[in-house]
C-alpha cells in the first residue's frame, strides 16, 4: 500500500488530518523539519520552503494532503502593522509550486489542497498569498481537489486571549461560523479519497454567530468580565477581513463546546490528578 504524505501535519489541522488517516488505516508519512514522536506514521524530515527533503519524501506517495501554510498572524495569535503590507510566500507560493512539480514527477494520483473560504474578497497580504498558492493548484496538470475552510476556533481563542488585558473590548459585529479542525479533517480525508476531484464543499463551523456574541461566549466561559464595544463593518470592509459564512459543509462543534473542551483550568486540574498526591515539603508544612 502506497504511503499518503501530509504536508502541514504537525500542526493544528494538520495533526488532527493525520488522526484521521490512522484511524481509517491509510499508511502515512508526515512531512515535517523535525520528526515527531508517534509511531504510528512515518517521517520525512525537510522543509517546504526550501525543497529540503521533498523529492525523497514522495517515494512511493500516492496521495498528497497539502495543509501547510506560514501565517504569521495565526502564530503570534494577533495582528501587528506589517501585517497590512506584506505576508511571506516561501511556503505558500513558492513550496506550492515546487511540491506541485515534484509530485507531477513523482505520479502522485492526488493532490489535495487545504485553503481558506472567501478569498477572492480578502484583502490582507495573506489572503493574497493563499490565493495565489491555490491558483496553482488549480492550474496543475496533477489530479487535484480544493478544499477551503473557515477560521479555526483555536485561532479565535488565540485572538480573543490576546485582548483580555484590556477593560473594552472593541469587536466587529460581523456574522461568520468558525470551525473546529477536527471537523475539518474528517471533510479533508473524505474528500481525498472519495473518487472526486476538483472544488470541493466549503467547510465552516454549525453556527452564524456575529463576533460579539462568539466574544461573549469567551468571557463567559473564560469567567472573565469586560466591556465589549460593537464596532459596526460595511459588507465589503467585513469580507475584506475575512468575515464571511461559509455555504458549504457544516462542522458538528459548536464554539461553546469547544470552549468547554479546551478549558484551561480542567486541563490544569486533569494534569494534576494525573499526577496525583504529591509530597510535602518542610516549607509548605
């Protein structure tokens, strides 16, 4: 059985896109600069900006999942001003690029592409850089699907952590559905081995919900108590962000629930019963 590689598998997505495979039985191989610890997967060492790795990571693949990306906002969980002007290509364009060509060489069967909902309309430099990476899968010679996404709810509670030190709140009161990556990489893994090919459903999260309320749900389940100031988006302005709602397939996680899964104060409280009883030292006695 051929290998099914996976670009972008150490991340959020990516990890939970990997889950799946194993879970369906599918042989994987991960594409990552640095080998992880599970077992049950294969690495390839290397980096997609540069190439590093990439020709011998396609041996014997028949399958390609591209989940990689490098946003910059998404890792510091925040916007800074450059953010406005310039976003970097090395994976998104260019590593698109070169792992289109090598796996043409190679005679990958399918070329599956992760990208983001409503770009067409997005205006940040990283909409831009997304685009165009997703324009040339779709000019590729290779078998290719396009499976776009809505914004992931743990780049929400990234965002929303991020604002906790201050007393208001200023937040658009524009509709979109996040969605949790978990649903995502069930919609992904299907799509990569149902037969079809091309553009593909659209996946966002079961709710339209305007960020004001997705806010307060935050605080509400945070127990935090701020100020929040609706701060009012033309139609254009609003999609020129990115806050759109999704018409294709629908997540099963709602934002509550998630927050609910991934409460900080459980997960500290599980880790210290998985530690259990712990002894007690002379200054504590």
């Amino acid at each position: 059985m051929a290998f099914t590689l996976v670009t972008g598998g150490t991340g959020h997505l990516g990890r939970d896109i990997v889950d799946r495979l194993v879970r369906d039985g599918h042989r994987v191989r991960v594409f990552a600069r640095s080998p992880g610890t599970r077992s049950d997967v294969e690495w390839a060492a290397g980096d997609l900006a540069t190439g590093a790795g990439l020709r011998e990571a396609l041996h014997d693949v028949d399958a390609v999942i591209n989940a990689a990306t490098c946003s910059p906002i998404a890792r510091r969980g925040g916007i800074r001003p450059i953010d406005f002007f310039s976003s970097p290509s090395a994976v998104d364009v260019e590593g698109t690029e070169r792992l289109l060509s090598l796996c043409q060489e190679a005679s990958v069967h399918h070329f599956l592409h992760v990208s983001i909902v409503g770009l067409e309309q997005a205006t940040l430099p990283y909409a831009r850089v997304k685009l165009a990476g997703e324009r040339l899968v779709r000019a590729s010679a290779l078998s290719w699907s396009v499976v776009r996404a809505m914004p992931f709810y743990y780049l929400l509670d990234r965002f929303l952590s991020g604002l906790a030190w201050l007393p208001v709140w200023p937040v658009p009161a524009t509709l979109f559905n996040p969605v949790d990556t978990s649903d995502v990489a069930d919609h992904v893994v299907t799509c990569a081995f149902d037969g079809l090919r091309g553009e593909r459903k659209e996946i966002g999260g079961p709710e339209d919900l305007d960020l004001v309320a997705l806010a307060r749900q935050y605080q509400d389940a945070r127990r935090l108590h701020r100020k929040i100031l609706p701060i009012s988006l033309s139609e254009a302005k609003a999609r020129g962000m990115g806050f759109v709602v999704s018409q294709g397939v629908r997540g099963r996680l709602t934002w509550a629930d998630w927050l609910q899964r991934n409460d900080p104060g459980m997960r500290r409280a599980a880790w210290r019963n998985r530690r259990g009883p712990q002894p007690v030292s002379n200054r504590e006695a």
